[in-house]
C-alpha cells in the first residue's frame, strides 16, 4: 500500500506539471500538485489511515529537502550579497504580507461566523408560540 500512496502523491505532482508546463499556469508544478492534492483529499473527507501512515515520515524528514536549498545559497552567496537590498525588502515584505492577509481572513472568518450564529441563535431560540388552547407547541 506504501507504493500506491507514493504514486498518488507522484501522480499529483505530475499533475501539477502538467498544468503549469502544457496548459502554462504561472505557478510551479509542485505547488499546483499539492493545491489539487489538498482538493481531493477535501472532496475524499480527507486522508486515509493508511495514506497517512505513508507520509508521515515523509513530513518528519522534510528538513532534508532544504538542504540542496542551502547549498544553493552558499553556491551563490556572491550574488547574494550584490542584492542584498531587494532580497530583505522582498523578505520582509513577504512577511508583512503573510501577516497581514491571515489576520484579514481571521477577521474575515470571525465575521461570517458571528453573522451565521446569529442566525442561528434567531431560530434555536425563538420561543414556541402558544396555541389556542392555551399549551405550547
């Protein structure tokens, strides 16, 4: 079952290349996979015991895969250090940006939620209306 699940996970990987290199989607590949694997694990009620099984170690070791990421830095620290400037500007600005979009869907939430309980508390507790003989419903 390891392999299958492995394959499921390959196959939206591939999926997602599919979309940005064919169909030319501005994203990359491996973030339109892992939109359209959170989709269908979504539509699915979410992952199975057995596929969950299979990627947690996966999760666990994920610190590996930044490793060709620090290696990178290092190889091009020169250039680095050229642009230092518009690398921490867009560093913190992706940041600031992050921050500042999850406390507006916070809020955002926070609204449609109070709004829905509203309505809710309307109709759960609106009294029982009292019939002509004088008994409640």
């Amino acid at each position: 079952m390891a392999l299958r699940n492995i394959l499921v996970l390959l196959g939206f990987q591939l999926g997602g290349e599919f979309l940005h290199r064919v169909l030319h989607v501005p994203l990359s590949g491996p973030l339109l996979g892992m939109v359209l694997l959170f989709a269908a694990l979504f539509l699915w009620g979410g992952p199975s015991d057995d596929f969950q099984t299979t990627t947690r170690p996966l999760l666990s070791n994920l610190a590996l895969l930044f490793v060709p990421a620090g290696v990178g830095v290092i190889m091009h620290l020169e250039l680095i250090q050229q642009h230092w400037v518009p690398i921490l500007a867009a560093t913190l600005g992706g940041a600031v940006a992050s921050i500042l979009a999850s406390a507006w869907t916070m809020l955002l939430v926070e609204r449609l939620s109070l709004h829905i309980g509203r309505k809710n508390v309307e109709v759960v507790s609106d009294p029982p209306q009292p019939s002509h003989f004088g008994h409640s419903i």
